[in-house]
C-alpha cells in the first residue's frame, strides 16, 4: 500500500463553475490490479459519487502498472543500430533498443535525448519508456523480492491501446455505478520550442478531444478560419496541476462541470504531412 493522501480540490469560478478533485485512498498498482475496483475505492474514500457529465482522468503508469507494461533491460539484446545511437545519447544501449522497439521514426538524436514518433502516433522523447515511480521489486506468490542490483533496470511502457482502455474504464464505471462518464488518460510530455513538460492526452472516451472552431465566429462576428481546441489536453493538462510530477501519489483527478462529448486522443495527433516541426 502507497502513501494515501488527502483530498485536494481546485475550483475555477466564473459564469460557469469547473470543478477539479483529487482522488485519495489510491494504492502502489500492481500488476492485474482492477481499475475500475481502484477507481471506486478513491471515489468512497474521498466521498465522492459520480454523477452523468463527469470525467475522470487517469495517469498512464497507473494503466501500465496494471497492464503488466514492464520490461527487463536485462533482456534485452541491443542491435548495431541501438548500439551506435547509444554513443550520440550516452544511455544505456539496451534502453535505446527498447525505444526503438517501440518507435516507428527517430527524428531527433542529441546527448540525454532521443525524439522519436511512437508507435501510436505520438512527438515524443524516449518513446515512452519510463524509470520514474517504477518499482524495481517484483511480486512472486504475494512475496516481495528485492535486489538492490536491480536499480533501473525494470522499465514501464505505454499502454498497448490508450484509447481502448479509456473506453474499456468508462464502460466497467458505467455498469458499476451508473454514471455516464467520460474518461481522458494523460502523460507527460515536452513541447516545440517550450522548456517544462504538461499533461497530455493520450487516450480517451466521452469526451470531446479536439473541438473545430472552424466558421464559428469571434466576439466580433469574424468567423475562425483555422482554429481548433486540443480540449482533452487542456483537461489532461488541468488534472495534471493535482496529480503532479513526482511523489504526490494522486493519480486518479476527477473533473466537474464540464460538458462531455465523443472524441479519442488518436483526433489528436498531426499528420505528417502538415507537420512543420519535422
């Protein structure tokens, strides 16, 4: 069991009210761990009810960890290609043959950093493959085994489907308490020319993920001619202001007051072809 923490909430006031909550009560995941049996511990522990038109958003580790997304560097055998890029990065070759496992395109090479296209479409740096807040310990018949020459050496992936398991969570919410929801799955990522990582989507369900403001019109009545909202990067984005970056242990935020829609994180990403950061 993980540090519990209390509940912590950020209201936004205006003409309309948007409401942010911190879940508590979330244990370390593990490995098969039910998420939606999570979901519904943090929701009682923190006296919440889900009502229709909330969304609830997850962070990806926690759907990692429970997924079973971890891989050895110690099985891994780098090939020559992993091997060179190893001498540009200066990071462990077997970590940069894990990266390319799950990459399509690398884009960009520079000591500590490898930008590449993942393999769900996603601009990012390492591929996803993740240290931070990744247990080394490994659990064998409810016993924990430790060994101290493990540090690093145990790796967290992405989620095979981001959008399948945001799909899957709000359809096991809906047949346990009711609620029509929507739910975002957010991670954390580098931007173009921005120093500082934000929370962004990379799967969703019942919510709209990019709203077309195309011919709508301004204060003024000039239609937008180009504009378009990655709303369900703002919502990751907001979320990610309870969950934080380090040992917060909040990984489950829910947000209030905002209307739902239909829409998956893959609406999201750019194609290649209008892409003008490549």
């Amino acid at each position: 069991m993980g540090r519990l923490h209390e509940k912590q909430s950020l209201t936004v006031t205006g003409t309309r009210k948007l409401q942010l909550i911190g879940l508590s009560g979330v244990p370390l995941v593990r490995e098969a761990d039910e998420l939606c049996e999570i979901v519904s511990n943090a929701l009682a522990n923190s006296g919440e009810a889900l009502r229709n038109g909330d969304i609830l958003v997850i962070a990806q580790k926690i759907v990692s960890k429970a997924r079973g997304r971890y891989v050895d560097l110690n099985t891994i055998e780098p090939s020559a290609h992993a091997e060179d890029l190893a001498k540009t990065v200066e990071k462990d070759p077997r970590l940069i043959e894990l990266i390319l496992r799950e990459s399509t395109e690398v884009l960009r090479v520079r000591r500590d950093v490898i930008i590449v296209v993942h393999r769900l479409g996603f601009v990012m740096a390492n591929a996803g493959v993740d240290f931070s807040n990744v247990d080394n310990r490994t659990d064998v018949d409810n016993k924990t085994d430790v060994d101290n020459n493990t540090e690093e050496q145990r790796a967290l992936l992405l989620p095979l489907d981001p959008d399948a398991e945001c799909e899957q969570l709000r359809r096991d919410i809906n047949k346990l308490s009711g609620a029509d929801i929507g739910v975002v799955m957010n991670d954390s990522h580098g931007r173009a020319w921005r120093n500082g990582t934000v929370g962004v989507a990379i799967g969703a369900s019942g919510v709209e993920t990019l709203a077309d403001m195309r011919g709508k019109p301004d204060l003024f009545g000039r239609a937008f001619r180009i504009t378009q909202v990655g709303v369900a990067d703002e919502i990751a984005a907001a979320a990610s202001l309870l969950m934080g970056q380090s040992d917060e242990g909040m990984p489950l935020v829910l947000m209030r007051g905002l209307q739902t829609g239909h829409g998956k994180a893959a609406d999201l990403i750019r194609p290649k072809e209008i892409d003008l950061f490549r």
